[in-house]
C-alpha cells in the first residue's frame, strides 16, 4: 500500500541550530504536503503545508521544500528555539478525503539548551 | 474562530465497558474525521463523516463506530471496550471541497484508557 517515510525517529539540535526532517512518498499522485507539529498532551498542529505546484514555501523560522521528481519532501527549522521541542508528523494526500491523507511516523525533535 | 474541540479530555473505563467522545468541528467545516493514535502504529484513520453520512471508514472493528449531526458535530462510540483500546483520539475537520484537498485541523484529543 502507499506510505510515507519519514526520518530520522529522533532528533537532538543545539539551541540555535537548524533543524531538517525529510520524509519520502510512494504515492506519485499524491499532491498536499502537510507538516503538523504535537507537543505534549495536545493534538497535532498545522505548522506549515505545501502543495505539488510549488517546490519551496517559508514561514519566519520555517521552511519547505519538494522534490516531485524524487518524491521527497523536507522540513526545515532554523534558529531552533526550546518551544520547538515537539514531535514532527509529515503528511502527503491526494484528493479530498481523509481517508486518502497518509501520515508519517514522527520525528521527535528535542533542543538543547 | 474557536478550533475544534472534543470532550472528555480523559477517560478511564475498563475492559467491556463502552464509550462515547464527542467532537465539535471548527465553525464552516463540514468534514469530520476520527483517528486513533498509539505509540506503536501512530496515526491510524477510523473514520470520516460529511453531510451525516459515513464516507469512508479505515481498518478497525465494528466495535467503533460513529456518526454526524445536522450541524456537523460528530460522535464515536467504542463498544466491548479491549486493553488495546487505550489511545489518544483524536478529531478533525476540513472544509471538504469536491475536488479539493483541503487542510485537517485537529483537536486536542480524548485521553481513553482502558484497565
């Protein structure tokens, strides 16, 4: 069936220091690209999302990229910042149901102090 | 505009029992969804909900279950309560445009756990 992968599980970065979470779809009709971010106790939170007409997209801190061609896509957090500590989920869907939405399984991402 | 919201936050029932959680849909969003999530298997789709019609339904038992109201609140309910039931739940809602794919935004999730 289709999948997402996403790496690494973990992720340890000096405050301060970028950050990049990669994910990997198998799905080519896939064409949204959602990035959620959970801190704990709390639901996912929409942090950024990019759809398959576009390679980059940027909010402040933020940033994602596409590569259709290799279905990869990344998450890019620069000037890591304690409150960035959170589990990642990537994400990639085709159409208009959620049932077609198919999640990656997480990168946790803790920042030093 | 509030975001949505699910109640109880935290549930303890045990093995056997049956429980209902209850999701209100941010104000316009038409779409419901309902997943569970566990450390193990993640995100896991249940179901998704539209005009109060079950539109697609993921790979669990009939034991789950669900529905939709006229103003687009939605229900699940878990019969026969087992251990593996224990999860977060969580629901989310999407404007649901035909041809479209459009943005889940979810809620804060109801703890359930089952002893």
């Amino acid at each position: 069936g289709e999948n997402v992968e996403q790496h690494p599980s973990t992720l340890s970065v000096q405050e301060g220091d970028s950050a990049v979470i990669k994910c990997t779809y198998s799905d080519s009709a896939s064409n949204y690209f959602p990035w959620y971010k959970q801190e704990l106790g709390k639901g996912p939170q929409l942090i950024i999302d990019i759809r398959s007409n576009v390679g980059e997209k940027k909010d402040q801190r933020i940033a994602v990229t596409l590569n259709k061609t290799a279905k990869h896509f990344s998450l890019h957090i620069t000037e890591t910042q304690p409150e960035d500590s959170a589990v990642y989920f990537c994400a990639a869907s085709r159409g208009s149901s959620a049932s077609k939405i198919i999640f990656g399984s997480g990168t946790r991402l803790s920042i030093r102090p | 505009k509030a975001g949505v919201t699910q109640t109880p936050r935290y549930l303890i029932k045990t093995r056997g029992q049956q429980v209902t959680l209850s999701c209100s849909p941010i104000s316009g969003h038409r779409s419901v969804s309902w997943y569970q999530q566990t450390p193990g298997q993640g995100l896991q789709f249940l179901f998704e909900y539209f005009s109060e019609t079950q539109r697609n339904k993921g790979n669990f038992p009939g034991r789950f279950s669900g529905r939709q109201f006229s103003n687009s609140r939605s229900e699940m309910n878990v019969s026969t309560l087992e251990l593996g039931d224990s999860a977060l739940y969580l629901c989310a809602s999407s404007l649901y445009r035909q041809g479209s794919t459009d943005t889940q935004y979810f809620g804060p999730g109801t703890r359930l756990t089952v002893l």
